[in-house]
C-alpha cells in the first residue's frame, strides 16, 4: 500500500520503510538568480533524507567519516568527487551517510542533497528534484522528464553552477543499472557524491573511492545495546550478546529496541540470548512497527541480494550460501567448494541445482553483494595463507533457519560428503596440524546442524569426520581440541549403548584426563568401564582401554592403590588377548610400574619397568612411542630409587626421542623435559635442570594454562630448583604462589599439594 501526502509543491509516496517515491508538481517559472537565493521552499525529499531516524548515535567509522568530511570541506582539493561506501545488508551504510549528511549540512554550511538510488524510477525523479533544487526550471524539468533533455547532462549543469558547495548521497544504490553505465556519476569541484551499496565491485564504481563497511568494536557495539534502554545489565552481560550477534549494527538496534521495550515484563540478556538460540526470528521483533519491510528484517533482509543475484541469472548463488550455511563462520578453505567436489553431491537436485561448472559464478555473484569475502587465512608462521570464504555468523544462522525442511537434509549430506573427501588420508596417515585446525570448527558445527534436524545420513557422515579430527588431535597433543570434538560426538551419541557410543564416552574421557580434569575423567570411565563390561565382555579390547583409561585418570588423583587395580587389569588382560609384544600391552605394562613405583615398592617396578623397555624395544624399535613411554618409565623408577646417573641417561634418551619423533611441544616431550630438570638437579647441574624446568613451564602456561596438575607440578619442581641455585626469594614466591593454586585445584590432601606445602616450609626456612 502507497501513502500519500502533500510536502510542499510534491505529493511524497512512503511506500515502505526508507524507500521514498515523488511525484513532482513544481510551479516555479522563472530560475532565480545565481548566488541570490532560493525564493521557494526546495523539496524536502532532497534536503532531508527521508529514511528512519537514527535509534542510536553512529558509533565508530571514525575513519571513514574523517575521509568523507574532509573531501566535503574542500571539494576542489578532494583526490576523488565520488565515494561508495558498501558492505553487508544492515551493516549501517545508510546510518553512516545520514551522519556524514547532517555534519556536512550542520558543520561545513554545504547543501545536503539525499536522493533513493534503490529503482531507476525513484533515482531519476530524485535527481531531476536535485536539478530543480539548484535552480533548475519546472519546464527544464520537464523537459528532462519527458526525454527532451539529456537527463544526467541536465542535472550536471546545475549541480557544477550551484553557488554553494553541496553533499550529494545516492541511498541504497544496489542496482548500478539506474546509473546508466555511469553516466550519471561524475566528479565536480563544486560538491561530493556519497553512495551507499551492498555491492562491492560495480562497473560504474571503476574510479570511485571505495569505502568498505565492516561490523562495529565491541566497545562500540555494548554503547549501541547501553543506547536502547538495556544499560541497567553488566558490561560482561552485553558484551555477550554483542558477540552473539557478531556486533552486527542492524541486529543490534533490533536486540536493544527489543529489550528496552518489554514494558511489562522486563526480559534479561540471559532470557532474551536463550530465546534467540531456540527462534532466530526473535530479532525481527525489535524492529519497529513501520519497520516490518524485508530490507529491515534480520531474518530476511540477506534475501534481498539473493533475489538480485536471481534476476541477473545466477540462482546458484541461493544454493551456494545455504551450502555454507551448513558450516561455521570461520573462514572456510576454497578447497571444499572445488567444482569436482560439488559435483560429486547431490547438489545437482537441490533447488535452484548448483553444479561444479557454476560455483565459480556463483561465488563472485555472493561476494559482489557483500554475503560473503574472500581472504586469506593464516595457517601457520611457516605456511602460506589459505584462500577461505568467510561469511558473518548471523547471516548464517539465519540463511540456515529459513532452509526449505525439503532441501535442509540435501544441503547437509552434501556438506558432509564434502569434508570427508577433503579431509580422507590413506589408513594410517593424518592431516597436517594447520588443516586440522583449519577444519575443527566446520565439522563441528556441520555435525551440530545434521544432529538438530535429525538428518540421519549426514549426522552419520558427519560423525566419522569429528571422530577422525578428535583422534588426530589426541594423537598431536592438542588436548583442548580433542575435548571440543570429543564433547560433540559424545553429545550426539549420548544416551546410546552401542560400542561405537561408548568409544565416544571413553575419548571424551581420556580429553578430560588429558586436560587435567581427573575426577570428571574418572567418573566418565568408571561408567563407560561398567557399560562396555556388560556389552562386550570382561576380556575385550575395548573394555581393557577403560581400564588402563580408568587407572590413569586414579593416578592423576593420587589414588595409587586404586590405579594399580585397574592398571594390573588392562596389563594382564592385554598380554593374554592382544600378546606381550603389542603396544597397548606395552602401554600399561609401563604404567603400572609407575603405580608400584608411587607406593614405593621400587624392586618391583624396577623389574618389570625394565623388562618392558626390553619388550618394547625388541618389537617395536628405539624410537617408537610406545618404547620412549616404556623408558621414561623405566627413568623414573631409576630416579625413585636414587640411581641419578643412569636415569638421566635414559632421560636424555627419552628426550632426544621424543623431539625427534612427536616434536618440541608435544605433551610427552614437555614430561621428558621436565623429568630431565629433576634428575639434572640431583646430580647438580643446576643451570640445564633450570632452563629445562623453565621451558616446560613457558609451553604448559600457554597451551594447559597456569592452573592445569602438569602446570603445578612443575611449578614445585621449578620451586626446589630455584631454592638449589640460591635464589631463595624467588624459590619462597613461587613456593607460596602454586601452594595456593594446588590447595584449591588439587585439595589440600593430594600428594602434589603435600610436596608443594614441604617445599614451601623448605624454602621458608632459608629465610630463618
């Protein structure tokens, strides 16, 4: 429905929202003389924007409206007389010339003049106002109306004779078409034309300056939601939010109007974040009464573009971002999107089809709108960057919330076949680190999608992809990846008895000891342990892993006894079903030996530590990892018994083996470096045990964190090492420091507590 008014000597049309057209009725005859005024009110259509009030002050784009201001000041100077400033539907491109505008008008004395570039109809009525405005005549006009004029010629030669300077914004300009091939953009000494897109690359922008419009700060995007009524919330609280929306400045204004106006039920960020992950719609309903059109709904305002990309024929543009709609919003590598690939879905069916020979066009298609970018990702200091598609997180979580139900579960199969041809190795093999990295978060929010829909055969494929990432992590060393896969798969699979749902109950543990959550980790394999008994039987393979998986975590704990159980349990049990000579039998022969070692029966875990390194080496070779476990062991028990110089032979061994092997960082190298420390400063050398103890802290602090048990037990290590060189202030801090770190992460009674309360007392007494 149009509505109509008079203003002046038009009728304005409000057809919906920002989107103005007039129709002109102009009885000016005569034009006035140059430089002595107007004798008539100018349209109001064209001094005024006619778009939505601001909600909120314009916060940041601090340097994009020094750029613009600056050219407004001196537009004989300006490098550039036409500026387009494109980005994202509801990114605030409009919010930002209507800024720029009323500090031109307010600021620099120069005339504002506002026209919708949205439709050739309202752009050309718009600028023939303009003309009008700077002295044109009501028959000028129509003369130009009425094709007896060259249009853009017309309106030029008044704009280059106005006697004031002026600002010219041509709004929402996402259709270049209305500009007749650039005919209508020009450069003039006399004022500065701002444009406002969606789209970032345009033949009629080729010598425009380019302003591309990015999402807000996070301090700016909190002072937005403080604008709309929601200040009483902590500043944590809206940042929250803030990044749920991605600090998006049109999903800002609705989340802030939404809660500001909850008269009668005041509704927190909490309730309102909680409503919003189970109905992405919730955002529309901030938007205001006369603000319902599609431009100015989060939820449908990306379909704008798609229906643009539509009538210039490329409908695989549709498709294409429902594609990535199914992964994260971290940048996604190009690889997965390769024509070959897509091909061999079922994307050939999907509505509009997307084949391999049209995801090219497609892509440029969604760039050029600003849906998605292109840039290059890092992947490592000694890599090059990986070209990726990013896209904004609440364009993806609302592209996929409006996915016909009958193309929802095509998309995701597709999506997951993708990955697993990616990411496929021959048996045995891995990945490299920086795809897995590149990877993790795609498989996981691709599993999350298939498992909400319930789509059956992408949730399966899905799967087996967070599964090999979660194991190819584990075996890395990257353990707080490992947890983030392993929660997802056992997330997926909980409440399931099957062995493969087990297995994902038994990783899950084995990430949580691995990150030194050891009473969780315990009790994750003490039911799984129970479960896989009644399933598989006492002597299975799997239910000797929970064992062995169980008697680590006890250990962690300090529950030595109890460990010895359950290590003695997998050990036999493995020998008996798997043989002496196989790694997992090599494994827990070894740990055991540590369990006897801790209740200092050290002639017994000398034999059989020693025996198994024997084993180890004889079937599985000097520098297999099974056999660097088998020897660190075998040191340790050596360093128990007080036998310093041989330990420290198998030491270096260990150490040197494990550099080479699984690297510099990796969790057991860190273990074989700091077991060096101890035994470095038995025998005295101080110096090496000091540079040891302090790398291995350096690496734990940044990858487990200050307070993970391995972080602590290194601490007290570096603690008594400090106290040797003499160096007994910094022994007494950092005996005090991790006492109270121990205490409330371990509990006063584990046996890492009791040996840092010695070492404290020990380095309190060089004080007296």
């Amino acid at each position: 429905m149009l509505r109509a008014f008079a203003d002046g000597h038009s009728r304005v049309y409000q057809a919906a929202g920002d989107q103005i057209i007039v129709e002109y009725a102009v009885q000016q005859s005569e034009p006035p003389v140059p430089g002595a005024g107007l004798g008539w009110a100018s349209p109001e259509s064209v001094r005024t924007p006619l778009v939505a009030p601001l909600s909120s002050p314009l916060r940041d784009r601090l340097d994009i409206r020094a750029v613009l201001l600056e050219a407004v000041r001196d537009p004989a100077a300006a490098a550039n007389g036409v500026h387009v400033v494109h980005g994202m539907a509801g990114s605030g491109k409009t919010a930002l010339a209507q800024t720029v505008f009323d500090e031109a008008v307010a600021g620099h004395g120069v005339v504002g003049l506002w026209v919708n570039a949205s439709d050739r109809s309202s752009f050309r009525s718009g600028m023939l106002a303009v003309a009008h405005d700077r002295g044109a005549t009501q028959r000028e006009v129509d003369a130009a109306r009425e094709g007896r004029r060259a249009e853009a010629d017309f309106v030029w030669q008044y704009l280059e004779r106005s006697p004031e300077p002026w600002l010219l914004v041509l709004d929402n300009a996402d259709d270049p078409s209305v500009f007749g091939h650039g005919a209508w953009l020009r450069s003039s000494s006399r004022g500065i034309v701002l444009i406002t897109s969606r789209l970032r690359d345009a033949v009629a922008w080729r010598r425009a300056a380019r302003h591309p419009l990015d999402v807000l700060d996070l301090t700016y995007a909190v002072d937005v939601l403080r604008d709309l009524a929601v200040s009483n919330e902590d500043v944590a609280k809206l940042e929250l939010l803030a990044r749920r929306l991605g600090c998006h400045p049109l999903a800002l204004s609705h989340a802030g109007a939404y809660l500001g106006r909850q008269f009668l039920e005041p509704v927190s960020v909490d309730e309102y974040l909680r409503r919003l992950d189970a109905d992405p719609s919730l955002l529309d309903r901030g938007a205001a009464p006369g603000e319902q059109e599609l431009r100015r709904l989060i939820t449908g305002t990306w379909q704008i573009s798609l229906d643009a990309l539509t009538e210039e024929g490329v409908p695989e543009a549709t498709t294409l971002l429902r594609l990535l709609s199914c992964f994260a919003s971290a940048p996604l590598p190009v690889g997965v999107l390769a024509p070959t690939g897509l091909d061999g879905t079922g994307l050939l069916h999907a509505d509009p089809p997307l084949i391999g020979e049209r995801a090219n066009l497609a892509l440029e298609g969604l760039m050029t709108h600003s849906l998605v970018s292109l840039i290059e990702a890092s992947a490592g200091a000694e890599r090059a960057a990986v070209r990726s598609v990013q896209a904004h997180p609440l364009l993806l979580e609302t592209v996929a919330s409006r996915v016909p139900v009958a193309q929802r579960a095509l998309l995701l199969e597709s999506a997951a076949g993708l990955l697993r041809r990616l990411l496929s190795t021959d048996s045995g093999r891995y990945v490299d680190p920086h795809t897995l990295r590149l990877f993790t978060p795609h498989a996981s929010a691709l599993l999350g999608q298939a498992a909400a829909h319930r789509a059956e055969a992408a949730t399966v494929s899905a799967l087996a992809v967070v599964r090999d990432l979660r194991d190819q992590s584990y075996a890395r060393g990257d353990y707080a990846t490992t947890r983030a896969l392993a929660d997802d798969a056992a997330h997926v699979t909980q409440g399931q008895g099957s062995a493969e749902a087990l297995a994902d109950r038994h990783e899950r543990g084995r990430a949580l000891t691995a990150l030194g959550f050891f009473d969780e980790a315990a009790s994750v394999h003490e039911s799984t342990l129970e479960a896989r008994e009644a399933l598989l039987g006492p002597e299975h393979p799997d239910t000797l892993a929970s064992a062995h998986a169980l008697g680590i975590s006890l250990y962690g704990l300090g529950r030595w006894a109890e460990d010895e159980r359950c290590m003695r349990r997998a050990a036999e049990g493995r020998v008996r079903v798997l043989g002496a000579t196989h790694p997992d039998a090599i494994d827990s022969r070894g740990r055991l030996a540590e369990a006897i070692g801790q209740q200092r029966r050290w002639d017994e875990a000398r034999e059989l530590a020693a025996d198994n390194l024997v084993v180890s080496e004889q079937a599985l070779g000097d520098d297999h990892p099974h056999t660097l476990l088998s020897r660190i062991a075998l040191a340790w028990v050596l360093a128990g018994i007080g036998e310093w110089e041989e330990a420290a032979v198998h030491t270096r061994a260990t150490l040197e083996g494990s550099e080479r092997v699984l690297g510099m960082d990796h969790p057991r190298t860190l273990a074989a470096r700091q077991r060096l420390a101890d035994v470095s400063s038995r025998i005295g050398q101080w110096e090496q045990a000091l540079e040891a103890a302090e790398a291995v802290r350096t690496t734990r602090q940044r990858v487990l964190g200050p307070e993970h048990p391995h972080t602590l037990s290194i601490e007290i290590m570096l603690a008594r090492i400090l106290r040797g060189l003499g160096r007994d202030a910094e022994a007494r801090e950092t005996a005090a420091r991790t006492l109270e770190l121990c205490a409330r992460v371990l509990g006063d009674h584990h046996p890492d507590t009791l040996a840092c309360r010695a070492e404290h007392e020990a380095a309190l007494g060089t004080a007296e």
